[in-house]
C-alpha cells in the first residue's frame, strides 16, 4: 500500500461497530481509521490520498448530520451513512446533503463494500480533476501578462495580424508570443489550448469586425 | 321684622314663636315633592272635579268651598282637607287679632271647621310668610295651638289661595297616617283646583257685596219712594251692573281654565267658547259662538252626536260616559285628535246647558302607543331570544311558550295543551323531568333539570331547562319563566370525551410498551450489527489469498464477545418483564434505577444528555411491582430528558439520586435543568400536558402507581431552571 491507496475513515461511538468495521473493510485491502467522535476525526490530518467516510448518524456531541454539513464547506470526502434507527427525514436530509448511501444497521457488508467503493472512485475523480486543474493554473501562472493578454485572442481563432491590430504591436511580436503560451501551456494543438483556456474559465476574445 | 321678609300680602312673618317651639325649617320637606316619584295624572278625576266645581257655582255659590275641600280630599286621596282663610275686614296688617279661620274642613278634620287659630302662628301663616308651597311633616311640633287636636298630621300639604291677587290663605291636605305620601301631583292638582276656586271666592264675595247691597238696597228703598226717579235709576243701573258682573263668573272661569270649555245649548249650538279652543280646535272662540257643536267633530261622530243629545234631552239616557271620554276631535286644518271629554249640564234660566271640558290627549296618546310599542318590543325581543323560552302559571301550568319552543318541536301553541309536554320528552326524561317540575312548583324553588325534547324530525336533543319564579310583593309565586337550553353538543362531547379517556388510557399503556420497544431494539441493535459485520469481516478474511487467519480468529472473538452482550441485554429487559405477573416482590431500587438508565442511554446519547447518579448504598429493599416501578421511574427520567430538549445555552444534565432519609423510606429524585414547572400540583392530573405531542397521561399513571405503593410522588420547580420530581416508597418492614 502506497500512500496513494484510498484510505476509509470510520467515525462511531459504539467501539463494537468500530472494530467490526475496522476488521471488515481492511478484509478487502482499504486502509482504515477509526474516530470515536466528530471532534476526534476533524482533528485527524488527513494523508493526500482517494478516501471515503463511514459515518454514524447518532454521534455524541456532534451529530452526523453536522458533521456533514461542516464538512460540506471544505475538502470532504463523500459520506456513507450508518444508523442504529434511522428515521426517513434524517436520511432525506442526509442524501441531499451529498450522501453517497444510507444505510441502517445491521447492514450488508456487500453492500456497504460497494458504497465505499463507489465513494473511493468518485472522490478519486474529483481530485484527479482537481488536481489537473491545479497543474493547468501552476502552467498558466508561468504566462508573462502580456502574453495573458494574447491568449484570449488565440483561444478565440483571431490570426496573428488581427490580433496584433487589437493590441496595437506587429503581428511577428504576437507570433513569438504564440509560440511561448504553446510552450508554457505544453498544449501539442491549438484545439488543446482552446480546451485548457475553457477549464481554466478564460473568456474569448470577442470579434469586432 | 325687615322689610325684606314681607310678603306678598303685606302681612308680617311670625313674630311671637312659643318658647321650646321647633323651627320651621325642622318640619319642611318641600323639596322632597320633587324628589319622590310622582303618579301620572288623574284627568279624568281633575276633569270631574273642575265640573263639580263649575258646577256647583252655577247652581249656589254657596258650597263651592266645601265642594272645594272635597274635591281636594278626593284628588289628593288625603286623610283630610281644607281650606283657610285670614278673617277678612280687619284693621291693620300685622294686628296680632287677625285670625285663620277654617272656611272648610272636609275628611276626619272635619269635625274642626269653623275652628281658628292666631294669624301669626298657624302653619297657613306660614304660608303666607312664604308665598309658596309647603310640605310639612308633624307640624304640630310647631304648632303647638294644633297640639289638642285629636289626630296627628303625619304630612300636610298646603298651597296659598290667592283672591285678586292676594294670598288670602291656604288650601291644605293632610294624611294622619303614612298611609302614603304627597307628590308633585298633588301639588299640582291643588294649585289647579285652588286657582279654579280662588274665582270662586272672588265671585262669592261679590254675590255676598251684591246680597248686602241688595239688602241695602231694600232698606234704601223705602226712603227712595222719596228720592228721585233719577236717584233711583243711577242705584238700579248700579244694581244691574253688579248682577253682570256675577253673570261674567263664569265667563271667567271658563276662560282661565286651560283646558279647552266649550258650552252648547239644548240645540247643540256653541254658547260659549274659551281661549284654548284656539290652541286646540284652531278656532277663536268668535268664530264658534253659534255654531254647532259638531264643527269640532269629524263628519262621522256628528250623526252620532245629534243622535244622542236628541235622546238624553226626551229620555234622560246619556249615550256615553260624561266623566270621562275619549272621542276624536276636528281641528280647523281638518287634523283629527284624540280628546278626552267630561261634560256638565246645568239650568239656566229653565235652559238647559251642556258645558264639555275638552282635553287634548295626544300626546298621551303617543305616550301610550309608545308603550304598547314597547311592550310590543319585549315581545318580539322574547321571540328572537336565542333561546326556547317558556311561561307558566303559579300552579306549574305552561301559557306561554315563545315561536323557537313551537318551530323546534314543530307544533302549534294550541296543541301543548292537547298534547301534554311530558309526550315532548324523551320515555326515558319524562318522570325524571315532571318530578322536578312539580318540586320546583311546589315548593317555589328554581327548576334545574336535564331532558330531551323532541324535534320537528322526531330526533331528540338534550336540553337545559331552567325555571325561575317570579314574586309579588307578599313572596307569592305570580310566574313561573323558564328557559330550555339546547346542550346537546356540550353533552355528546362529554361523551366523546368519556371515550376518549378510555382510549386514551390504553394508547398510553401502548405508547409506554412502544418506547421501551424503541429503547430496547437500539440496546440490542448496536450489538446486533457489530456480531454481524463481525461475521461478514472473518468470512472474508478466511477467503482471502492467503486467509488472514489472525484476523479471522480475532473477529470471531468480538462475535462471541458482543453476542454475548446482546444476550445480556436481553436478559436484563426479560429482568424487567419477569415479575410482571407478581404484584409484591421484595427489589432493590437501584437496580430498577440502572436498568432503566441502561434502556436510556440511547435516548440520553441521541439528545446529548449528560445523566448524573447519586445512588444510596445499601439502601434497604422496597416491596412493589417492580414492572411499575420500572415504568415510573422510566416515565420521569424520559420527561426529564424531553423537558431539556429546547436547552441550548446550558448543559442538559439529568440527575437521579435515591436515599433512604429514615429506616422507614426510600426516596428517589429526578432533577433535570429544563425550563421547570409552571403549575407543580396540576402536572399531575390526566391529560395534562406541556408537550406539543404528549397525552398528559404518564404522570397520572405514575402517581396512580406509587399511591398504590403506599408512596408519594410530587414535583417541585427547582430554582431558576429545572424540575424535580420525587417519591417516596416505604422499605419492606422487617418482620
């Protein structure tokens, strides 16, 4: 296990549940933590790797249903409910907060397997997409601001000479600045370029003739 | 004596008061005429005894004084009546021999007329001191002239009697008992009555001037035969003169009065018409002189009229009453009135004349409308009393029943009698209803009874019917009035409410069992679920490639370990079911106490409550059901946490502490720090609740429980926030 493997974190009062749990889901190789209390988990420093989090919703102190929603407003890992007696509104208010499943104890361990699985995946492409966005910002944060100021106009189809009549230099200026946002973006084709601009939310130059 | 204090007449107050004599001011109570309710007008008496009066000065003259007193006792209804007068033709003013004498005395006084008394000291003195009515209470305490007169004058009543102009003395009324009391009308009627023979007085002194002028006359006449003829026609012109001036009387009288006086001939045709024709009929009195009487009348009355005066002049029969009559009159605009009309009839002259005093009563006749609308009003006001409103007789038999009692029961007010009210009534209400009517009517005390009566559809409603007797003076019952109140809804709900109860008592017991099963299904659950995934967890490891052997061993161990566990809990809550068909086992309480903490720690884990135990070692053990126990215990820890469930700015904690304060008592406390108790002595009744879903059922159970342990249980607010319930339960007493 590298410190890429997915990691599941299991938050529970009950000790009994942890340690089934625990036992459980490292049956099929999953790294596991486990945290009596909300506080306990928040408090934990999280490794840079795929996870998933196994909540009970009757936790002393904070709630599931808290935890949640504190979760909700930074990096969270999606959640799979657990519940003693769970009641529909609780799990209504769960599963529209993001919930990946809901589900009342004793539960299934397939069951419970395949949610896991399915929030590992989810969560690992959230972060492949987060982390290429992060790798797109780092290239273009290497982009001097006039060429920042060129690539709207390359985006939007403008050719050299036009570009260079917008912004008022020659259009052999534009054509080396061309040729270092390709560089610096490692875009291989204009048509990669225009889809990095996209990612990276950059307008397009508008067309004024 | 000053000058301001002299009277009218010019005769000086009282000067020579008796020693030990009380003031005038000690028995006035003239004010009090105005203060005492007054009776409405007599007109017909008034009208009866002004045509006497007319009448009587048509005919003599003579007896009008004493017709006077009469007149005055009649009216007034007093005990006895008078009038007196200054002796006339006496020196000076203030000359202590002038004197009152009684002109006229008529009722049980009468035997004093002709008696006197001295000018300056008679209550009539008085009187003429102060121009005005008086009304004197036991003035012979002033008086004391009047002391030997046999009968006490409880109140007397004198107004002055002017002649010309001049209070010349008084006509009084007085009662000798408190028979009753004189009012304002009284008052009025003597000022009318005095006022009417004050021109009598006028006219007596000028017939007895005229018979002493006669008698002058006569002895003059015997030296005339010597006198001139011319002498002799000046004394006759003279003598002529006096006679019209006793002819005018009438005129006089007639024209003073304010009612309207008209006199007819045997023909019917006016003679003689005073000023208030003008503001009654429209007509001055020139204008009807002459004419017939019928002018006055609408065309329909005039036949009638004719017809009648025809008859009363050959057969003597009168078509209507003369005293009183109310006719319509015909005024010049041809507006028609109501009058009420008194006639009198003398000779004059062997000519017969009908004198009719004619009154315009329209506006009484409002009056009276106005009362009938009211009474009117009353009726229709009975009618739409939102109510079924009944009358009966001082011997209990119905005669009235309002247009709700007859529409309800869909009858006529004819048929009750017929049908008999009691055939209204439900079978099973009709004696129960006849007995307490006849009760209530019997012995005069209100009817208050529950019935069904019988609607038009023949459905029956439950009513109210309620009856209350009213009085005359004496305590007799005159009326009964009764009010029938529908109730049916108000009854029906009691019912419901009955049954309710009943239902509401189990669903508790229901509920109760329901949250313990809640409490006992999450006991068992947690451990339930960790054995399974236990389970599932040591398949998979010994599936593995190669099996996790270890781990396997190790999660079989947790399945036996929490297996067990869940078989604990489940031997504890069989521990709390186990004695329930037992009724008195010998328990310790702390071990129902710690059962049913661990059966709520669910509850108190869910809701973040924090739970606080003070329990007594060896405390001694208590005799019970130990079900109930259970059940009491687990209502008020569970009330205990649901009252904390709004705290937000303080921590939730329960405190449950037991003690044994005495050999002979366990207490136990709940104490939580929820909002407390508004109302500790209520809480305790069946459906009394603070909770938006609670039955306000469980504390009654729980008192209903622990007095049947012989125990206590009450409540108390704690201090700022939080209650505390506590019972007590008496120990098992060694033997």
């Amino acid at each position: 296990m590298n410190s890429d493997s997915p990691v599941v974190f299991v938050v529970d009062d009950d000790h009994r549940v942890r340690e089934a749990l625990s036992s459980l889901i490292s049956s099929v190789g999953l790294r596991v933590a486990v945290f009596g209390s909300a506080a306990e988990f928040l408090e934990f420093e999280k490794p840079d790797a795929p996870a998933c989090l196994v909540l009970d919703l009757q936790l002393p102190g904070t709630s599931g249903l808290e935890l949640q929603q504190q979760l909700l407003a930074g990096d969270t890992p999606p959640i799979v409910f657990i519940s003693g007696h769970g009641d529909i509104p609780s799990s209504v208010r769960a599963m529209k907060a993001g919930a990946i499943e809901f589900l009342p104890k004793p539960f299934d361990d397939q069951e419970l397997l395949r949610s896991i699985h399915a929030a590992i995946d989810q969560d690992r492409i959230a972060r492949q997409k987060k982390s290429e966005l992060a790798e797109l910002q780092r290239r273009y944060n290497l982009l001097t601001p006039r060429e920042r100021e060129v690539l709207p106009f390359v985006v939007a189809g403008f050719a050299n000479k036009q570009t260079a009549a917008n912004l008022g230099t020659s259009e052999i200026t534009i054509g080396v600045h061309r040729g270092q946002i390709m560089r610096k973006m490692a875009a291989k084709s204009l048509a990669e370029l225009v889809r990095m601009a996209d990612r990276l939310g950059i307008a397009r130059a508008a067309r004024t003739v | 004596m000053t000058g301001s204090a002299k009277s009218k007449n010019d005769i000086p107050p009282a000067t020579s008061i008796p020693e030990g004599a009380a003031s005038l001011e000690s028995i006035l109570c003239t004010e009090e005429l105005l203060q005492r309710t007054s009776r409405p007008p007599d007109h017909a008496k008034e009208n009866a005894a002004l045509v006497a009066l007319a009448s009587a000065l048509a005919e003599s003259g003579q007896s009008i004084l004493d017709i006077l007193a009469g007149a005055i006792l009649q009216v007034t209804d007093s005990d006895s009546a008078g009038l007196s007068l200054l002796t006339s033709g006496f020196a000076t003013p203030g000359d202590e021999r002038r004197r009152f004498y009684s002109a006229t005395i008529k009722g049980m006084w009468k035997g004093h007329a002709g008696d006197g008394t001295q000018r300056n000291f008679d209550p009539c003195g008085d009187v003429l001191d102060r121009n005005c009515t008086l009304l004197l209470r036991h003035f012979e305490r002033r008086y004391p002239d009047l002391l030997p007169v046999s009968l006490a004058a409880e109140e007397c009543l004198l107004v002055p009697f002017y002649v010309r102009g001049n209070a010349v003395g008084s006509i009084w009324a007085m009662m000798h008992t408190d028979r009753r009391r004189f009012d304002s009308e009284d008052e009025r009627l003597m000022r009318v009555l005095g006022q009417f023979a004050s021109l009598a007085y006028q006219t007596l002194g000028t017939i007895d001037n005229l018979k002493s002028q006669i008698n002058a006359r006569e002895k003059a006449e015997a030296r005339l035969r010597e006198l001139t003829r011319a002498e002799v026609g000046v004394i006759l012109d003279s003598l002529q003169a006096q006679v019209r001036t006793g002819e005018e009387f009438h005129r006089v009288v007639v024209e003073t009065a304010s009612d309207t006086v008209v006199s007819i001939d045997h023909r019917g045709d006016i003679l003689l018409a005073n000023h208030a024709t003008t503001a009654t009929f429209g007509y001055e009195p020139a204008e009807l002189i002459g004419q017939p009487l019928t002018i006055l009348m609408p065309e329909y009355l005039r036949d009638l009229h004719r017809a009648g005066l025809k008859r009363y002049q050959e057969t003597g029969h009168r078509h209507i009453n003369w005293q009183s009559t109310e006719l319509i009159g015909l005024r010049k605009n041809g507006e028609e009135f109501p009058v009420e009309v008194s006639f009198g009839e003398f000779n004059s002259d062997g000519r017969r004349v009908f004198t009719g005093f004619i009154r315009d009563i329209s506006e009484r006749k409002q009056v009276e409308e106005a009362l009938r609308a009211s009474e009117r009003g009353l009726g229709l006001i009975v009618e739409t009393i939102p109510g079924l409103v009944w009358c009966a007789a001082p011997d209990g038999e119905l005669n009235y029943l309002n247009q709700r009692i007859l529409d309800y029961t869909g009858t006529r007010a004819g048929d009750w009698a017929q049908l008999g009210w009691k055939n209204l009534l439900h079978p099973e209400d009709a004696e129960t209803t006849a007995h307490a009517w006849s009760r209530a009517v019997t012995t005069g005390q209100p009817l208050e009874v529950q019935c069904r009566l019988r609607r038009s559809d023949g459905a029956y409603r439950w009513f109210q019917a309620l009856g209350q007797a009213a009085r005359d003076s004496a305590g007799g019952v005159t009326r009964w009035y009764g009010l029938l109140i529908d109730i049916d809804d108000r009854k029906n709900m009691e019912e419901a409410l009955r049954n309710n109860r009943a239902r509401l008592s189990r669903a508790i017991q229901t509920a109760t069992i329901g949250e313990f099963a809640a409490a006992i299904a999450h006991e068992v659950n947690q451990p339930l679920a960790a054995v399974v995934t236990n389970a599932q967890a040591c398949l998979r490891w010994l599936a593995a490639e190669p099996p996790g052997m270890a781990k396997a061993h190790e999660a079989a161990e947790r399945i036996v370990r929490d297996g067990k566990e869940a078989g604990e809990i489940v031997r504890r809550i069989r521990a709390l079911f186990r004695q329930a068909a037992v009724d008195n086992v010998e328990f310790d309480m702390n071990e129902v106490i710690g059962e049913v903490l661990h059966l709520l720690t669910g509850e108190t884990t869910r809701r973040r409550v924090a739970v606080e135990t003070d329990l007594g070692l060896d405390l001694s053990p208590v005799l019970g059901d130990r079900v109930q126990l259970q059940q009491v215990v687990f209502n008020l820890l569970l009330n205990g946490i649901e009252a904390m469930d709004r705290v937000v700015d303080r921590p939730k904690q329960l405190f449950i502490c037991s003690k044994q304060p005495n050999p002979e008592t366990i207490l136990v406390e709940v104490r939580d720090c929820g909002p407390g108790i508004k109302d500790p002595d209520r809480i305790f009744e069946a459906f009394f609740t603070t909770k938006e879903n609670g039955m306000g059922m469980g504390l009654a159970i729980c008192r209903s429980i622990i007095d049947a342990h012989r125990g206590r249980l009450w409540a108390a607010s704690g201090e700022g926030s939080g209650a505390t319930f506590s019972f007590t339960l008496p120990v098992r007493v060694a033997s």
